[in-house]
C-alpha cells in the first residue's frame, strides 16, 4: 500500500465517501468475515521557513 493514502475498514456503507473517502473494496477481518476497506490522500503541512 502507497505511503502517502490513508486506510480504514468500517461496516458503515455511504458515510465515508460523503466525507471523500474511497471504497477501495473488501478485505477479510481478522475472524474471517468481509469488511469495507477505504482510502484517501494524507495531507501533508510543513510549515514554511522552519
């Protein structure tokens, strides 16, 4: 996986990709079952002159 995204897994369907995320597709959690899987751009803020 790319370094500069951000992944979450959630049951909820619809909310994150109001909030721009998204659905990557599903991945097994850890007792097997499906799970959302979902990414977005890191944002990243340096501060100029420091």
């Amino acid at each position: 996986m790319d370094h500069s995204r951000l992944y979450l897994v959630t049951d909820l369907v619809g909310f994150y990709e109001k909030c721009g995320w998204e659905y990557v597709g599903e991945v097994n959690e850890l007792d097997g079952g499906p799970i959302r899987l979902y990414g977005a751009n890191a944002l990243l803020h340096r501060e100029q002159g420091k």
